[in-house]
C-alpha cells in the first residue's frame, strides 16, 4: 500500500524580518521557492493561497506565535526540535532556503523524523514571561553589584556580601565614612540596584499571586522544601499538562537532566546530562537540589539519596549527586502535580516501617 501524502507540504525557515518557504506537492516536486516577510498579513496571503495544508518550522524565537496563528487559520503545524534536525545543522551547503527545503521534505515523508514539540498557549507564555523578566532582573542587579564590589575592591575598600537586597545600604553605610567622593561616584549605580530591588519584589509579589489565583495545583508543588512559587510556577508552565508522559520518569530525559550515550560494540561511554529541554527550568530543580543537599535542607528521602551518592568520595560525586537529586525532584513534582498528593518527606522510611 502506497503512503498517502499531503496534498500540500510548507517547509518555513524561520527569521527575525523574512522568512524562507519551500512549498512541496503530495508528488513532493517543488511548487514555490522564495522569501516573505515576518509579518502576519504576509502568512494570511500564504494561508489563503494553500488552504489546510502541512506547514512544519524549526523550533525558535518566533515559531510559537507563528505555529498558533497557523494553527487558527485550520492547517496542520509541526513544530521541530533543532537539537534533532542533523540533517539540517550539519549541511555544507546551508542556507535558508535549503533548509526550508529539507523541513518541508521531511515533513512530507514522515513528521517523526522533526522530533515535534509543542508549545504552550499564549496565556501561559504571557505568565511565563513573568518570571522570565524577573530572571533578567536579577541578573541585572547581580551584574552592577559585582561590578561596584570589584571597583571598590580595586581602590582598597572592601564591603561584605550581605544579601542582595540590602547591598546598597550595606555599600552606603560602609562609604559615608571613610571616602564621601567615592560614595557619590558609586550612587547612580547603588540607585539602579535600588530600582531593581523593587521591580523584582513586585514581579515576586505578582508571581505569587498568580500562583494562588490561576494556578492552585502549584500548592502541591510548594510542599517539598527548596520549591517556591517560582520553581512551581515554571515546572508547571513549562510541562503544560501532566498526563504528556506515559510514565512520570519520562519528564527527567525531556528536561536534558539524564546522562547522553555513546555506545558502539563494546564501547559504552560515560557522558554528562543531555540539557535538552528548558535551560531556565533545569537550572531551577539543580538549584533546588543544591538547597536540599545543603545545610538549610530538612530531612528528607531526597537528601538521604543525594547525601548517599555524595559519600562515595569519587570525583565529581558531589555533582553527580546534584544531578541525581534534581531528576528525581523533577519526578517527584510531576506525581505530586498528577495525583494531587500529600508530600511525605520520609515516605520511604515509613513504606519500610
């Protein structure tokens, strides 16, 4: 029996100002080659020229707009994951268009071969970017705040590293003594990390509210020590819907937080973590596991298992057992989120008991 193909493959490779199309017939010979521009009147020409057909488009800054607005017009959207398409980033050839070229080709064969994702809503990206800006924040304010420690480091004065918060009445209390023209110097630099500190408050003030109004389910999250609201936040923006995965272990290989392999014959490499899926997210459950290895973490069976692997004096064990710890958290949040359970912090001393 012979595949039954489109009858219309759209092959896009994304830009920030045009756009690649490479546009297949269900015979797979090319209709149309050429550019348009990233507006959304250009993709409704495009739409209204190839109603209900199959549009795939590398994964990127702006395919989740696109994908959705596609999508509402009624035509078929693949999303492809870029860490897959070798096809594509190893060319020697590469170009825009040759790459609209080959997304459209394998999307007309077989759409497995893109790796789809999907992406989330427009509500919960508008909800993300929430907490998005607030990273940016605080990267911003840690930045100044290196960089006036450092300068006053250089001119002999050395100010303690409170907490981030408090940095510039702790750098105005130690400078008002000792050096008047060195503190009016530094004083546009401690008044933007005065500014930051209180945009990153109020963005913290309405993530929590976010999380109490809109998204409840993050309550269950919050029970294990080391997640706040926006760790919870984000797991749960991010992984969308808890019932995506067949079995709950499947989130730790979508997050990039199991080790890659490299097997041939009798050659089985020991590789570090694959760090596919959201960067920002990982980086959340390995800060997690750092507070709950630490010495601020309660008891619990996630710090009995980290500190075990830990203890083994190996190097790099330390690592390893952050590692270990954020995957099984990662886990543990999403069963947590699917059943809607009660956190039991010793469950498996009390399922021995």
């Amino acid at each position: 029996m012979k595949p039954k193909f489109p009858s219309v493959t759209i092959g896009l490779d994304l830009g920030d100002k045009k756009h690649a199309i490479c546009v297949l017939n269900s015979a797979g010979e090319i209709i149309e080659e050429r550019s348009i521009t990233n507006h959304r009147e250009s993709l409704l020409r495009l739409s209204q020229k190839y109603p209900k057909s199959r549009i795939a488009m590398e994964v990127g800054q702006h395919s989740p707009w696109t994908s959705r607005y596609f999508e509402a017009l009624g035509h078929e959207v693949l999303v492809a994951n870029a860490r897959k398409l070798r096809a594509i980033y190893t060319s020697t050839r590469k170009s825009d268009q040759s790459d609209a070229y080959m997304i459209a080709r394998l999307a007309r064969v077989d759409p497995s071969l893109l790796h789809p994702i999907q992406h989330s809503t427009e509500e919960a990206q508008r909800d993300l970017l929430q907490v998005k800006l607030r990273d940016n924040l605080v990267r911003q304010r840690v930045d100044i705040i290196s960089s006036v420690r450092f300068t006053l480091k250089s001119m002999g004065v050395r100010v303690a590293s409170p907490n981030t918060d408090c940095f510039a009445k702790r750098c105005r209390k130690t400078l008002d003594p000792l050096d008047a023209k060195l503190l009016a110097m530094c004083e546009p630099s401690l008044r933007v990390v005065d500014e930051l500190t209180k945009s990153i408050r109020e963005l913290e003030r309405k993530i929590e509210e976010l999380c109490v109004e809109t998204y409840p389910e993050t309550e269950f999250l919050q029970q294990i020590a080391g997640v706040g609201p926006i760790t919870a936040l984000s797991f749960v923006l991010i992984i969308g819907d808890p019932e995506r995965f067949e079995s709950m272990r499947d989130v730790a290989p979508y997050l990039g937080l199991v080790p890659k392999r490299d097997q041939s014959g009798e050659t089985d490499k020991q590789l570090g973590i694959s760090k596919a899926g959201n960067a920002y997210l990982r980086r959340l459950l390995v800060s997690a596991a750092h507070y709950i290895l630490g010495p601020f973490g309660p008891d619990c069976d996630l710090k009995r298992h980290g500190l075990k692997l830990a203890a083994h004096g190996s190097r790099g064990a330390k690592k390893k057992a952050v590692i270990a710890v954020a995957r099984k958290l990662s886990v543990l949040l999403l069963t947590l989120w699917y059943n809607e359970d009660i956190y039991e912090p010793l469950h498996n001393e009390s399922q021995a008991a």
